[in-house]
C-alpha cells in the first residue's frame, strides 16, 4: 500500500508542474493530460538532474522548484510542437 501512495504523489507532482506549465504556453490545452503528464515528467526529470548537478542549498530549494517548472514549460512547448507535426494530437 505504500508503494501506491508513492505512485499517487509522485503524478500529483506531475500534474501541479504541467498543468502550472500550461498556464505559460499559448494554445495548451487544460484538459489534455497526457502532455501535462509527460511534460510534468520530463520537466521534473531533467529540472531535478540539473539542480542535483548544481549542488542547490537547502535554503534556496525554491531555485531547483523555479528549474523544474522552467523545465516542464519548455517540455511543454515541444511536446505539443511535436504532436502537432506528427497528427497525435490535433
């Protein structure tokens, strides 16, 4: 039952940095999860291996959260770039 609640707070995660990263990018939809899900991920994938890379102090975390939402927005905008040229998402 534990590993269920890691899985539910882990794509809670993902859907509070997508569904924020949509605010910013033009013509997203709201209710398109699957891009507010991957950008979510790719965003907290690769904002969370840079500020690990950087070596952020613990009393600036809000720099590694400011690099994960950046990161989701711009995941964002290329997801829906490239499920627009390929048809999957119209």
């Amino acid at each position: 039952m534990g590993l269920f609640w890691q899985i539910v707070s882990l794509l809670s995660v993902w859907l509070v940095y997508g569904v924020i990263a949509s605010f910013f990018v033009k013509n997203s939809n709201k209710r398109d999860y699957l891009l507010i899900l991957l950008s979510g991920f790719f965003g907290g994938l690769f904002g969370g291996y840079l500020s690990n890379e950087i070596q952020i102090p613990d009393n600036i975390w809000y720099l590694s959260e400011f690099l994960k939402l950046v990161f989701a927005v711009f995941s964002m905008h290329g997801l829906q770039f490239i499920f627009k040229k390929t048809g999957f998402r119209k």
